[in-house]
C-alpha cells in the first residue's frame, strides 16, 4: 500500500508533479484552492481524506498534534 500524500501550501508546487510521474498518489493544497487556509484546516482536510500531511510547517502543526493528542482525537 502507497502513502497518500497531501502537501501544504509551504511545498513547492513542483514536487507535487515530481511525484506523481514516478506513480505516487499525491494533492498539493494549490490545486484545491488550500492557499492561505488555516494548518487545522489543512490537517482537517488531510484526515478525512486519509493522506499524510506534509509541511515545513513544523512549528504549528506539532502544536496540532499534541491538541488531537490531548482530545485523543484520531489523525
């Protein structure tokens, strides 16, 4: 089973295509009109599609997890 990628806003739009011709299953937030929407937005859009989140974001978005963490809230 391949990883589902969904990369953010902060990933060049360019590794999103690179990907995807070499067979990887991959949305960038550009393409669903994602620019400019909120990290839990973003994480939010990524569970229920069951894609991993990718970011340079790290900062933000391990504040994120440890608020599922703590809701014990699946992701």
């Amino acid at each position: 089973m391949k990883v589902k990628l969904f990369l953010d806003e902060d990933i060049h739009f360019a590794l999103a295509i690179a990907l995807r011709k070499r067979g990887y299953d991959v949305i960038h937030a550009q393409e669903l009109q994602g620019k400019g929407k909120s990290d839990d937005e973003q994480l939010s859009y990524a569970i229920k599609e069951k894609r991993c989140l990718f970011s340079f974001n790290v900062k933000d978005f391990v504040l994120l997890h440890n608020k599922y963490a703590q809701n014990r809230w699946e992701h």
